[in-house]
C-alpha cells in the first residue's frame, strides 16, 4: 500500500503514523520481505498508537489472523518476525534530532520523519527470538449469564459456571456490594 492509502485508511495524517510507515517500511527491508497474506510474518508492537495500523498495511501482520501481538510497554518499538528465515528485527523509533521547527507543527512533523535519514531517527537491531505460536482457533463456549460466545481460553468460572470477563467482574462485584 502506498502512504496515502494508509493515511486514507487510518483516517489522517499524522506524526504517529509517519513512524509506523518509516518503522514498518525499514523492518520489511532488513529482512528483505514481502507483505504478509497469511502468518509468514509476525510482528510484536509495544504501544497501541497511530503507527500500529501503517505496520499492519505494510506487513500484513492483523490480530484478526493472530500475526499482531500487543505488548503495552508504551514504548516506539515493532519486532517482525519472518517464520520462513527464522530471522527477526527489532525497530526503535528514538527521533533523536528533531529540529525545534517542527515540534509544533504536525504536518511538518510526519513529513520531516517520512524524509529523515532512516539511521537518524531509527535503530534497527537484528534479534534471535523463539518463532511466535501459530494463531490458535479455539471452541467459543457461551456465557451462562449474558448468553454470548466466549473463546474457551477466555471463560472465567464462578460458582462453577462458563463466565465471559465483563459478566464475572460483574457478578463479582455485585457480590461485593452485598456483603
């Protein structure tokens, strides 16, 4: 995809996904890649910001086909794996040498990270992790109170009934409440 699909795709332009598009773009380079269509690649991201849906236009890697892992370390940080090679890159958005002149500005932002030397603003670290699991397709058991399907890994048991998460933190807390 070009930017300017994924920019039409994320809804905007901004600095965020500026990173992620740099980020994404430079990872798939490094291991000499090709988008993903189903989970040749994965990719392990530490924040859940702008940037997360350019690597998913780049790579391929969606949570809908268990390729996309969520790490909440808050950190400008993608780990692409490619199952195939068994090689892996570690990205780091650091941005060390943002001119002032563009700090407040954030069109002129996402356009000064699109056109910075990659080894400028990046640090790109090839790294040996174990291969990712496979996605897992899992039985969807229904909840006992509200009804709904719950992936089975997810049920929660209260007083030994099938529970999804928000009916048991419910439950639980109801029960609190009247004690």
């Amino acid at each position: 995809m070009t930017y300017e699909e994924i920019i039409h795709f994320h809804g905007h332009e901004c600095p965020g996904l500026a990173m992620g598009y740099k980020m994404a773009t430079v990872a798939m380079e490094s291991l000499e890649s090709m988008r993903a269509e189903d989970e040749e690649l994965v990719a392990i991201v530490e924040n859940d910001a702008c940037g997360v849906d350019a690597l998913q236009c780049v790579t391929g890697c969606t949570f809908g086909k268990g390729n996309l892992l969520f790490r909440d370390y808050g950190k400008q940080v993608y780990t692409i794996y490619c199952r195939s090679t068994r090689a892996g890159v570690r990205v780091h958005f650091h941005g060390k040498g943002l001119p002032e002149s563009v700090k407040d500005n954030q069109t002129a932002l996402a356009n000064w990270i699109l056109s910075a030397a990659n080894d400028s603003v990046l640090s790109v670290t090839q790294v040996n992790i174990p291969a990712p699991e496979p996605a897992k397709i899992r039985e969807s058991i229904p909840c006992l109170f509200c009804g709904e399907s719950v992936m089975a890994s997810r049920v929660r048991q209260l007083d030994e009934k099938p529970t999804c998460i928000p009916c048991y933190e419910k439950q639980k807390k109801r029960k609190q409440d009247t004690q």
